[in-house]
C-alpha cells in the first residue's frame, strides 16, 4: 500500500508490439481523427517519468519521446502529438517500449475512422520488471 491507502500497482517496463497510425480519417475534427494513444495511471505518490522508444520494421528506433505522468493521476497520450524528438510517421507499422521510473499501467487504443463504419482496438499492454 501506498501513503494514501492505495495498493502499490504496474511495472516500470512496458510494451505494445502493435502500432500504426492510419494518414486517413473520413470524420471531422479531433475527436474523430484516426489516432494511436496510450492511457498512463500512476496511482502512486510520486511522479512517473516515462520515455517512450519506438521501433520499425526497415529503420532505425525512434525516440526517445519523454512525457511526465503525475503522483494519482493519468495521461491519455495520442501517438499522432508526438514531435519531439520527431513526428511518428503514418501509415506505417512500429511497435513502443514503454520504460517509467514509477510503477505504471498502460492501455493501448487505435481508433480506425478511414471508413464510415469506425474501428476501435483497445488492449492492455504487456508488461515485464
């Protein structure tokens, strides 16, 4: 348990081997803008500083990405904000390494809008400490 009577939960090492940000959306608007996100909780008493590596299939890694998820609370990231250290490319295949100094949970979710009919995947991520 932690100082606020919450169990001590995630793992500092995290990864999604599926990842692909369509260039193609059919709504309009964020809300509607095929994307790639992950959710980050740290439900901890300190904040979780994570890096976020991305790997390819015919290039080099990509990263690292760096954000800061504070003590209880979460952070829902989208793939496609990512600029720095540059731009996650579309229509291309890549899978993430999540690494936290804090414990973690992380879920995965795409949101598919290049037909009318919308697709959405969501998952849990695979962990490992």
């Amino acid at each position: 348990m932690n100082g606020a009577g919450t169990p001590r939960i995630g793992r500092t090492a995290w990864a999604v081997a599926e990842g692909y940000i369509p260039s193609q959306s059919t709504g309009s608007g964020r809300a509607l803008e095929s994307h790639e996100a992950i959710c980050l909780l740290n439900a901890g008493q300190a904040d979780a500083h994570v890096t976020i590596t991305l790997y390819f299939a015919d290039r080099d890694p990509a990263g690292p990405y760096r954000v800061t998820v504070g003590a209880r609370r979460t952070l829902h990231l989208r793939f496609n904000d990512l600029r720095d250290p540059e731009p996650v490319p579309r229509d291309t295949d890549y899978a993430s390494l999540i690494l936290s100094d804090e414990p973690i949970v992380v879920q995965h979710t795409r949101l598919d809008s290049r037909q009318s009919a919308l697709a959405l995947l969501s998952t849990v991520a695979y962990s490992q400490d």
